[in-house]
C-alpha cells in the first residue's frame, strides 16, 4: 500500500435533501508517491463516480431514504489502487421529526444563516444535536416509556410542546461555536439564548407516546422539569 484513505463525514445521520459533504482532502500518497485520482461514488459501488482530485471533497444531497456506503478510490502514481467505504444514514424529515426548524431560528436572528460553516446549507445538523440533548434531559429526568427505556423521537406526539427549548438550544449552541471571547457579542447571546433554554425546558409539558404503539391512547404529559406523570 503507497497511501491511505481518509473520509470524513460530518454526521452519521442526514435527511433527504440535506447537504452532505464527502471530505477526502486529507488523503495523502506515502514519501516518494503521488496520488492520481481520487475518486467518490457516493451511494453504493455500482452508483455514478465522481472525480474529486482536484477539490478534495464531494457536495451531494441524497434523495431517498436508508444507509448509503459511500466508496473512495484512490489511485497512485505507480499504478497502486486503494479503497475504503464509509457508511451514511439518511432518513425522512417526518422519521426524524426535529423539534425545530431554521425559519424558527430566524424569526429571532435574521442573520443567523449567514453563520453557516461553508459545508452545511441549513442548520438540521444543530437541531439534531438538540433533540438528542433534550431527548437525554428527559432520560436524566426519568421520564421513560413503559418499558423504561429511553424516549426517542417519534413518542414526542406534539413537538410544538418541546419548540421554544429546541429552538433556543439550537441558537445557543451555535453562538458558542462561534465565540471565541468571553465578552464578545456571541458570547453574551449565547448566554441569553441558555438561559431561554433553561425557562423553557421547565415549563415544557410534553405529550408522548409512552407504551410506543404510534399513538396517543391518553392525555398523559410529562413535566420536563420534574419528570412527575400527569394523567387527566
């Protein structure tokens, strides 16, 4: 072997039509070697190739649902062929079902797009980072479903319940990536968006599917504050 493969992908997990980047800039040719080609074929190995010698990385956006392997072939300069796979989950936006959305976002900060990482269209893979935080603040709480087990996304029957806390976490997370400052300007609204997140997610009362059946066979809520059971 005359040099390594190296993939990077952002996120495990995309939804349909979100950008995805296949970042192989970091693929290198050992001393004395060259790299020829790099080339990408995004979805599985009989899938359309891609030439991404020359900029290192492959933009797509997936238009169905399920795991996709993403093949990198790289070719040296004495004729030596290197593969390596790496696998992608894509899902629907109604399988993932965010509790928040970027319109949300900028209803509150009409310039937030313009903070985008150059990888990234949209901000699902912050709301996503959300929903596990707060699906985990519901674990920690002990709000469970019958089983005990940990919530997951789809129980969360109405997410206007949970909005106001995926939303305002969202905003704080992405303000702390780009505070580099105790005192700038990020910081201090990050600060503020932390401290909407910690009102909102104690007045959250949250309907969910608790037996997991797909559907609401009660009006149990679940205080986010307190993790009690309210049944009426």
């Amino acid at each position: 072997m005359s040099g390594t493969i190296i993939i990077t992908l952002y996120q495990k997990k995309v939804q349909i039509s979100e950008k995805v980047r296949i970042d192989v800039s970091k693929t290198f040719a050992y001393s004395g070697r060259s790299i020829s080609t790099i080339v990408v074929k995004p979805v599985s190995e009989a899938s359309d190739s891609y030439d991404v010698t020359s900029d290192g990385y492959l933009d797509i956006a997936y238009d169905s649902a399920g795991d996709k392997t993403v093949h990198v072939t790289l070719t040296l300069d004495n004729g030596d062929v290197i593969a390596l796979a790496k696998t992608i989950t894509v899902v629907s936006e109604a399988t993932e079902n965010l509790f928040s959305s970027d319109p949300e976002l900028i209803s509150h900060e009409p310039d937030i797009l313009n903070y985008l990482p150059a990888y990234k269209a949209d901000y699902r893979y912050v709301h996503r980072l959300a929903q596990d935080r707060i699906l985990t603040s519901l674990d920690e709480r002990g709000i469970t479903d019958t089983d005990g087990n940990r919530m997951i996304a789809a129980d969360v029957k109405d997410i206007e319940e949970c909005n106001d806390w995926s939303k305002f976490l969202v905003l704080q997370y992405i303000f702390e990536s780009l505070s580099n400052a105790i005192d700038d300007i990020f910081h201090e609204k990050a600060n503020r968006y932390r401290e909407m997140v910690r009102q909102a997610s104690s007045r959250a009362f949250l309907r969910l599917d608790y037996d997991s059946d797909g559907t609401l066979e009660s009006t149990e809520r679940g205080s986010a504050a307190t993790g009690r059971i309210f049944r009426r």
